[in-house]
C-alpha cells in the first residue's frame, strides 16, 4: 500500500510544491485519484481541522493547506472517472440582506471546506431569493446564514419563510450565526441550529447531515 | 483644505500624558471640556432584534427615544457632570438619510429637555456608517453611495449634532484579506497607501460640512481595520503579534483625519487614539473592561490609561434585571469616571494610570502596545517618517522592536507560536521596497479587482507617493 | 453550638482594614484563600425567562451548564487567580431539595473540567432560597418548609458545594410593613429580636451541616430587609437615612451568623458585611458598579473599599452582542479585580480604598455609612451592646448621630426632606424602652398575625432578652 | 359652597383627627356626602398623587393620608344611599404563583386606590384560577399581575391563557409589572400594557379604563 504521511504532512505544512511531488508521486505508482484525494489530501487536511480546533494552528496557516490540498486535487482531478469528485454535501454560505459583515462568514467557509464539504460561498447582502436560487442550483444540503446587526438577524426569517414558500424547505437544513444569534432565537424562528463559532458550525452540518 | 504636519510629539513628558487630560482639549458649547481635566462617560447604544424600514421607523424612533431617557434620567440621578451619547447610525439610516436625520432629532431632543429641565449636560455624537461597499458601489467619491454618506453627515450636523464621526473603510477590502493570511505588506499597503489617501478625501468633506454647520469633526477609527485583527486574534485565529502591530500601523491612517481637521474626541473603538493623542495632542474615548457588552478584550484597563472619554462600545436595548441594558452601561461608566476623576483629583492620577497600565500590559501584545511609555516611544519613530507610507512601515517595524525587546526584558509573555510570527511579519516587512511607488506596482500586481478597485478610487500609481 | 461573643473590634487600625485583606481568611482546598491579600471575582447568575418544572428540568440543567462553561472558559482565557460562583437557587429547586441537588452537581461538574483541564481554581457558593414564608408554612423550624430547606442544603454540601450561604427572612414581613411605614421601633423588633433569633436557630442547623458534609459556612444577608429599604430609597420612595440606619442595623442580624460558627465570605449582597469585617474579621463578599445588571446602586465603589470577593450581584441569561450576559460580567469582575489586586501589589491599596471611598461617599447616606472610617467608629459603638436588641439599638443611635455629624460637616449632602426624617427617626428611636421584654410586648401588642406569627417561631417574651 | 380647602389639607398632611373635625363640619353643613368625598377627601388624595408621583412624597406620608381619607370616609359612608360608593372602577392585583414578592405590587396597589380606584389585593403566589375567581367575584375591570423572578414571568402568561379559556379576557385589561419584565414580553405573552413602575401603573389602569 502506498504511504500518504508525505502528502499528509504536506499538505499540514501548506507546502504547495511539495504536495505536487507528492501527488505526482502517487499518480506515478497507480494508485487509486480517489484514494490520493481521500487519504493523502482530504486526510492531511482533517488533521488540519483538528488543529486549527484546539487553537494549535492558525487561520493563515489553515489556508495555505487548503491551497496546498487544493494544488494537489488539480493534478488528479482529469484522472477521475467523469472529473466528478465526491463531497460529504453542499453548503450554500451567506451573509443575510443588508449585511455586509463577510470575515465570520468566510471563516465558517473555510472550516467547512476543509473538513470536505462543498462551500458555495456567495458573499453578503444576500436576498433570499439569491440564497433559494443558489441552492436549486447546486444542489444544496445546507444553507447557513449569517448576520452581525440587531436589525438584519430578521432577514434569516424571512430567508426561512422563502425556504417554506418555496417549498424545499423538508429538503435543506438552515443554520444560523453571527454576534447577535443565539439558540433562542434559533429556535424561535424555526432554523434547524445555531452554531457559536466556526468549529461548532462544522460539527452542526455534520450532525445534521448524518440525521 | 487643512494638511497639518505632526514632525514632533504633542507630549515629550510622560508625567503630562494622563486620562482626562489633552494638550488640545476640545471646548464644547455648553460648557464641558472634553480632555480638560474630567473623565466624561461616553455610552453607545443600538437597537434590539428589529427590523429597520418604512414601517418600522416610528418603532425605531421610539426605542431611541426610550434608550436616551433611561440614560440621561440615571445620569442626572448619579449626578454625573456631564455624558456623551453616541449615535452609531445602522446601514438603513445612512441608505436613507433622513431617517438617520430623524433618529438625530429624537436623541437630541431628549437630551435637551434633560439639559432645560435638570440641566443635565450632554454631547451628542452622530456616527455615519461608511456605506460605500457592496455590490452596487460605483464609485468612492461620487455617485449614490457618497451622496447618501455626506447627505447624512450635514443632515444629522444640521439637526443637533454635536460631534460628527465616522468608521470609514477606504482598503478594507484588500486588510480583509491581508489579516485572514497574515500578510504585513499587504496591510502595509491598505492602511498607509489606500486608506490613508481615501481618509484624506473623505475627511476634506467631513471637515467642510462640520464648518458649515457650525459643528465638531470628531475622529475615525480604524474599526474596520485594527479591530477586524483583533478580534481574530481574541480567537486564536491569528497571532496576537499581527494584530498588535496593525493596531499600530492603523494610528498612521486615523490620525488622517486629524491631518485634516479634526479635533477630536476621536472615536471610542480605535484603540489607536492613544497614538493620535501622543503625536497631535487630541483628546480621545477608549473603551475597556465596560465594552464587555459588545466584545471581549485584552486590554480592559489598560485601555483607560490615556482616555478622555469612557465607552461601553454598544450596548442593544434589551431587559436585564436592573434595568434596559443602555441605562446599565451608563451606570458603569459613570462609577469608572468617577474612579478616575477621583483619583485625579486627589493628586493620584498617575498611580491610577500606571495602576491600569500594569493591570494589563504583561498577557498581551495588544496591551503592552497600550502602555502610555511604549506609546510616546513608538509616536516618536513614527513622526520621523515623511510620507503615510513611511510612516506606517516605520509604525510597524518600530511595533515589532518593541515587543521583541519587552519578550526579551521578561516585560511581556509570548509564547513560541507569537515569537515565530515575530520573525515571520520582520521578514516580511523587510521585502517591503521603500519606494512607494514601487511597492504600489508591487501589490497591484497580485490584486484582485473586487479586492481593490483602482478606478473607483480614482487611484493611480504616481499620485501615490504624496 | 458555637456562641462565640465579639466584645471588641477585629481592626484597631484603619490602615489594615482593606479590601482583599481579613484578620481571619478562608483558606479553601484547592489553594484560594478569600482575605488572605487577593479580591476574587464573585459571579452570580440565573436563568433566563423559562418555567422550572419536572419537564423542563433538564433544559434548566443544560441552562446552568452552558453558563458555567462560558464563565469558566473566561476566566480562564484572563488568567483569573481563581474565580467564585455562587448560584442562589431558585424556589423550586429549594421546593424540590432534588432538583437543587441536580444544578449543584452540574456546575460543579464543569468546574472540576476547568480544573482538571487547565488549572482554573474555582470555588462554589450555595445559595439555598429561604422558602419560609407563604400561605403553607406550618412552622419555621419543622414541618415541610424547614425539611425542604434543611435537606437541600445537605443535599448541594454532599454534591460538592464549597460554601453554604442563605438570605434568611425570619421576621421579614414586619420588616416589609415596618419600611413601608418608616416605623424604625418595627424595624428594630424584625431585626433584633425576631431575626437575630431566627437566625441562631437556622444557623446551627446550617453550622451543623457544614461540619458534617466538610463544607464552608460561608454566611448570611439582610437582602429581604436592608435591600428593601435601599431599593425603595433609590427609587424616592422612602428616606434615604431610613435605608442607612436599616443597613447598620441588619449587621448586628447578619452577624449572628458568625457568633454561631459560619466563617465567610460574608455574602455578596449583604453591604452590612461591612461591619460584620470590622467586628469579627472574617472576609466579605461586597458587590457594587458591576452589579447594575441587577439593580441600580448609590455605593458602586464605595462598596469595593473593603471587599474580598467582588460580585455583580445577578445577571439572567440572556445575549448580548459581546457574548451570554454571565460570561460578559465574569470579564467585568475580573477586570475590576485586576485594579485593585495590582494596586495592591503596587504598595497602593490604601490609596485606592480612599479613592473607591471618597467617589461616592459624599452623595448619600447609605454610601457615607460604608467609608471604613464610619465602619469602624460605628462598630466601636456596637459592640458596646451585651445583647443583639441593644445592639441594634445602638446601631441605629450610632447612625443618626453619624449622619448627623456628617451633614454638619459638610462631609454628606442631604436635603431638607431627608434631614426632617432624621429628626423623626431619632424620635421614634427614643420612643423605645431599654428592656427588651417591654418592649417586645409593646411590638407584640399591634402585631397582626399575618405579618408575625409568635407560634410559628416558638417565640416567647420571657426567652426574648437573651 | 363649602370650602373644602381645610379638608383636603388635612388628608395631604395625614392628619387623621383634623379630617374627622372636618368631615363632621362639613355634615353638619349638610353638604353632600358624595361631594365631601370627592371634593373634600378624594380631591386632597389626588394632590398626594401627584406630589408622590414628583418625588415630593414618601411613601409613608402616602400611607397616613390614605388612613386618614379612609377614617373620613368612614364617617361619610353611613349617609349614603345604600351605603355605595362609586368608584373608577375595580382593579384585582396579585403577584404570581411561585413569586412571593410583596412590596412592589402592595405599591402599585396604593398608588391605584390613592387615584380613586377599587382594589383588591390578593397578595402572593397567586394561582390562574385564584385570579379569575377574585375578578367574578368582585366584578373586576383590570387584572394587575406582577412577578419579580424571570422564572415566574410565564405564570403571567397562564394566567392570560386561563382568561381566555374562561370566555373572560374582552372584559378585563391585564397589565403587568416587575423587574424583569419588558414592554416587549406584554406584547409576547398578549397583555394589554406593562409598567415600569407604580406611576405609570396608575396612568396606564386609567389609559385603559378610558378606551
Ligand atoms: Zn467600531
Ligand atoms: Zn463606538
Ligand atoms: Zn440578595
């Protein structure tokens, strides 16, 4: 079997050149794109999320991994069967109408990245009818939201209430956060959970799209 | 147009630069003196879960009207001598800005009838948002966006404004992006070349409607800047270092507007302030431990060492058990303001001060950076440079000297993840050419267009090395 | 029973009577020692607006939970030296001593995490609610009501609470008449005879208790009498002087807690604790500025002169932009702490002591009768009484003729309102006879038993002048 | 016309024996007993209103003149006819089940009778149906609730609930007081007003009466 700790440590160390060698590497010794994407890119890239959890690493070093996993999925993606990569679901981010607050948003994105889901990160001031649009589009599992004022935390309802006039709303999970969220109000306008941070955010999806 | 030089200190005596005190205090017209000797509390308020539109708007206004009778109504009560009220516009009152208008009046009514009916004295602050961003920006400096902000600004001075704020945001974009990956030059380039040159458009417009309407151009902030790092700092997202020193480089970009013509009090969430006091003598609102409400902080007393004003940051309407929170937040500041005012007036302003100093300087760079002898020493690098360029590259290098020294003197804890970025930001400062010019060429080259857009800044590379 | 007798002062000298600092410190198991030279933050928290019943008992868990965790994590992230919780818990969860037990054993569970973790040293105080009172109670000392009280108070020692504490009521609802009416002769019989002997009686129990689950004593408060008075003063609705001859008379109250075997910290909300410092030296929980979440205050620094514990009184969970309420006051507490922890270290504690003194002491009564000088000089005089009536008598006496001097001096502001019941109060404080049986008759005989049940309290008027 | 200026001083300064002296000139005079009320007595408890209401009152001076009104009124009562009074209409007040506080609403009780209003004070820890009860029984027009825990503000909102399952609520206001409770929680739980304090309480029970 072939021995991903290189590419592992690799992309752990963000080490852009070095993945590509490794990669390269394996793609040389036939092994499997799907496994060289799964065990040596997307597993150093867990060891990262960990990481970055437990405050051990920071967010520039975080994002040179990512770039550094993302340098290496370029290289086997033409190999796989249709191009077509699997991912633990879709996410469909953003920061509600109103709101220009995009760091916090960004964040959530990126931990979601890599811990494997697909990001579709659509910035911010965005009305529910580009959120609803963006889901049909890509497939969404997930939509988060995100609002740092008092008075744009009421456009997450309204994005809600779209979700149900629309009809999908059986079909996506809706989680919210920023400064003035809190579970309460989470619950009170009928999202399907509220996450404190980045870290918290990912275990949410992931325990929502096991469920 | 004013375009003041700061070459020297306002303060070459450390036992002079104190809270309360300010080589330049600002004289108000109903008496109170800010940076005259007293300590005032500034409280900052915002509004609960709400929505804000047409239909709204009379709700809007009746919960600022609730907030400022529970504020003035416990200051008169606590026999405060004086308040300061901050206005922090929310994007729909700027977007219209005859609501903004309208909130002004209610405030400063109430505040009025307070002033006739128990002669309670107040300042008003109106803070502008920045606006100009968003998908539907077309230009910085013309066009719907800037109409609405300057619309807003003379609106709001013509309706009772006393001070005229703002946290403006030219670069924000571009120091986004630099603080998510740590990169020094790239903030470099935000602070000390864009945002420096849209301060000084901006201000220019701030300043004039401020001498039409018969009222005080206050300060900026680098909120959008400093405060961004930290906070993701506070988070252990990045290095308490990188934020420590843009902290410092922002000093550079929000003394712009003093440049310009503004007296201050400068805004309370630019922690910065303490460096705009040391080079230009303005009086200044910080805000600490009493900011709880809106964010945590390493700096919580320290943060009073220099300050003029005392603010609680923000504070939204909503129940705790004493009381709406605003009223609360009052309350405290006004016992702070006493601590200090007491304490100044006893002869004992000074071990107060460096009582507040030690509290906090060892735990954290962002604090050690606070401590008014750290200040006077970095200032006075920072004067030496000739152009925002300069200046900010000096405020950084001159930052990182400091902070390895204070390591090294046992002054300061780093632990070897901040050391090794102390190592990794010197590096990268020294790539830094030191021709404007060249270093402009530099950073546009890797820029992206909805990061930094030349044309909407009337940007251009020769204009650059002002 | 320990019946320990305090016949002189524990402080001769004004320059050891500080904060931070008691003649006779707690030292707990995990290292803190409460008095021994550090102020620990004291945080109180409550639940937000929610029902407790048997099927939300496990959201009021998880409530209880979460608060902890955040206050636990700042504390930790500011390097506290140790912080103190104390939950007051709610009547159903005295009601149903089980569900008292539940909380207690949840937030000492995630206090031991903090500590097993990261080192964080904390301390749990156990406020158990008095439920005495109401249309059911049978008797003070058996029945249902006092089981319910005994048992959960056994119950949160064994599940791992550091420190028992209670806000008793006995003789509380003459009390409420007696504030309500400005009757200082009903006032006196609440506090020095039907409360002191309540409080042996309860506190031997609890004393007791303590001895046998190997936890702290900690005290008691006059919150139910004295608090009434203050909160009432504040709002104009009675006399200010009334409120501070109240509090100096719910000393000699509070302090029967100590003559029976608690050891400290004094609890939090009792101002009187002050006294109970200068008598018996034992340390004091004190809460002020910071406890404006809960009620508005006249004594928010004086209230720091001599604390050992600094407590924001009770915050309810709700969220503020900075984070959950409870955790934000953590980070207040901590901060202030910080101040006077390094003055301290800095040689300046007495410094700051007068500073917190002389910033609220001038503008009202109730502020004047904490400065340590009138403490003391006070207390001098109440340990002079052989028993708690007389004690009380002097308490009051003592307070008039401070409050008095005090105003002559132009040390204390009080307007004419306030000055007209001075006058009536010492008048009616003549009225009293000095034999406590004579005087008990004549309380007794306008007594309605709806206020003061004799039965109810085994309470005879032979016993009485003990 | 009678000069009732004597009268109603005595009731401001609480004098007792003065009010009785009066009340008995004034029958004598054979004024009219209603008037004598209204105008003598009642019209000096307004004054005491006001002056309380201004911070020129203590609460215990309000107590002796209410004692001394009602003395006068005693005097009065048996003249007339069927021994009624009329009154501005009759306001039940309780704290709620679960909460002893007292004195805060004992206040508003005070304030509300020194205004010309009937009231009726349960007391403490009152129960839903203990309030409905009061109201039938003394043809309650206001139901005065207050609560001073945050974990027996929703006993308000049973209490409400009970009201609208007896086929009671058009017929009475509810309004509602304490520290933690908030115009913002009336409006949730559907009271018809809050108050901040005992002032207010008086002018929103005359506010609602009104309309
Ligand atoms: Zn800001
Ligand atoms: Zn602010
Ligand atoms: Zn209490």
């Amino acid at each position: 079997m072939f021995d991903f700790s290189g590419l592992s440590n690799a992309v752990i160390e963000g080490d852009s050149d070095q993945v590509q060698t490794k990669v390269n590497e394996a793609i040389s010794a036939r092994v499997d794109p799907l496994v060289i994407i799964n065990q040596g890119l997307i597993g150093g890239m867990n060891v990262v999320g960990q990481r970055f959890k437990v405050n051990d690493m920071f967010v520039p070093e975080v994002l040179m991994s990512a770039r550094a996993m993302n340098d290496g999925i370029e290289l086997v993606k033409p190999l796989l069967a249709g191009g077509e990569m699997t991912n633990r679901g879709t996410v469909i981010i953003g920061t509600v109408k109103g709101d220009l607050h995009d760091i916090g948003k960004s964040l959530v994105g990126m931990m979601l990245e890599c811990s494997g889901f697909k990001v579709v990160d659509l910035g911010v001031d965005i009305s529910p009818e580009e959120f609803i649009q963006a889901i049909k589009e890509n497939d969404g599992k997930v939509l988060a939201l995100s609002a740092l004022l008092t008075t744009t935390m009421l456009s997450m309802k309204s994005t809600i209430e779209e979700c149900v006039a629309q009809g999908m709303r059986n079909d996506i999970k809706v989680i919210i956060g920023g400064a003035p969220i809190s579970q309460e109000f989470s619950d009170q306008i009928g999202a399907d959970g509220y996450a404190g941070d980045a870290a918290a955010a990912v275990e949410l999806v992931a325990k929502l799209l096991a469920s | 147009m004013a375009n003041l030089q700061f070459t020297e200190l306002a303060y070459t005596d450390l036992n002079e630069f104190i809270y309360g005190q300010a080589k330049k205090p600002v004289v108000c017209s109903n008496g109170m003196v800010i940076g005259g000797g007293t300590v005032y509390p500034e409280v900052n308020l915002t509004l609960p879960t709400m929505l804000i539109d047409e239909e709204t708007m009379p709700k809007v206004l009746s919960q600022y009207e609730e907030m400022i009778h529970g504020i003035c109504s416990k200051a008169h009560e606590l026999l405060s001598p004086g308040i300061i009220i901050e206005i922090e516009l929310l994007p729909p009152c700027t977007f219209n800005p005859q609501w903004g208008i309208d909130v002004t009046k209610v405030v400063k009514g109430v505040m009025n009838e307070y002033y006739t009916k128990f002669g309670l004295k107040s300042l008003l602050r109106m803070t502008v948002v920045d606006v100009r961003e968003g998908k539907t920006l077309t230009h910085m400096y013309k066009g719907e966006h800037w109409d609405n902000v300057v619309n807003t600004f003379r609106g709001c001075a013509e309706a009772g404004a006393d001070f005229l704020a703002i946290e403006s945001i030219g670069g924000k974009h571009l120091h986004d992006e630099a603080v998510m990956n740590c990169d020094l030059p790239k903030a470099l380039f935000s602070l000390g070349v864009v945002g420096c040159r849209d301060m000084i458009t901006l201000w220019d417009e701030i300043v004039k409607i401020a001498a039409e309407t018969n009222c005080i151009p206050s300060g900026d902030t680098a909120c959008g800047f400093a405060n961004t790092s930290m906070v993701m700092a506070h988070k252990n997202f990045i290095p308490k270092v990188f934020a420590a020193i843009d902290r410092v480089m922002c000093a550079v970009r929000t003394l712009v507007a003093v440049e310009r013509g503004a007296i201050g009090p400068d805004k309370d969430c630019g922690y910065e302030g303490v460096y705009l006091k040391a080079i230009t003598g303005t009086p200044i609102s910080m805000e600490g431990r009493t900011a709880a409400c809106a964010h945590s902080s390493s700096v919580g007393n320290i943060a009073a060492c220099l300050a003029d004003c005392w603010s609680n940051e923000s504070v939204e309407n909503v129940r705790l058990l004493g009381g709406m929170a605003p009223t609360v937040y009052i309350e405290q500041l006004i016992y702070d303001c006493r601590i200090m005012n007491v304490a100044a007036s006893r002869g004992s302003a000074l071990e107060m001060r460096d009582i507040l100093a030690e509290s906090d300087r060892m735990f954290d760079p962002q604090a050690y950076i606070l401590d008014p002898r750290v200040v006077l020493r970095i200032s006075q690098e920072i004067v030496q440079g000739k152009t925002h360029f300069e200046r900010t590259k000096i405020a950084a290098s001159a930052t990182i000297k400091e902070l390895r020294a204070a390591f090294q003197d046992g002054l300061l804890q780093l632990d070897a993840k901040e050391l090794k970025y102390l190592d990794i930001l010197e590096k990268q400062l020294k790539s830094i050419p030191d021709d404007e010019a060249e270093f402009t060429k530099m950073m546009l080259k890797n820029n992206t267009i909805d990061k930094f857009d030349p044309a909407k800044y009337d940007f251009n590379i020769d204009s650059a090395a002002k």
